[in-house]
C-alpha cells in the first residue's frame, strides 16, 4: 500500500511547459537565458532558434 499523497508525485513533463502556439522571439530566448538585450545575444538567440527550433526556448526553462 502506498503512503504518497497526491501532492508528493511529480508533474509530468508534459504539463510543464505551457506554449501558447506562437513563434519564439530571440528577445524570450535571450531574457530566458539570462541574458541582456544586446544586439550580439540577439544574434545568438536568432542562431539558437535557426538551429533548435521553439526547443530553443523549452531548454532554458525549467
């Protein structure tokens, strides 16, 4: 017999993240990382998302 109570499971990882559908902005990703807002980070972000995709973004978040 089981003593966890609902509250002690974990979320599936499905349930953490919650997209809305819409495009991933180099601005989220560069803010998400932790970043400042230059134009090179923008570029790096620009770079990410060419590369990964909105996974780009799922990454940084936990």
């Amino acid at each position: 017999m089981s003593t966890a109570q609902p509250e002690d499971r974990a979320t599936p990882d499905a349930l953490l993240h919650a997209r809305t559908g819409t495009e991933v902005a180099p601005e989220d990703v560069v803010l998400a990382a932790g970043r400042d807002v230059t134009p090179e980070s923008l570029e790096w972000a620009r770079r990410k998302i060419a590369a990964e995709g909105a996974a780009a973004l799922e990454k940084l978040l936990p």
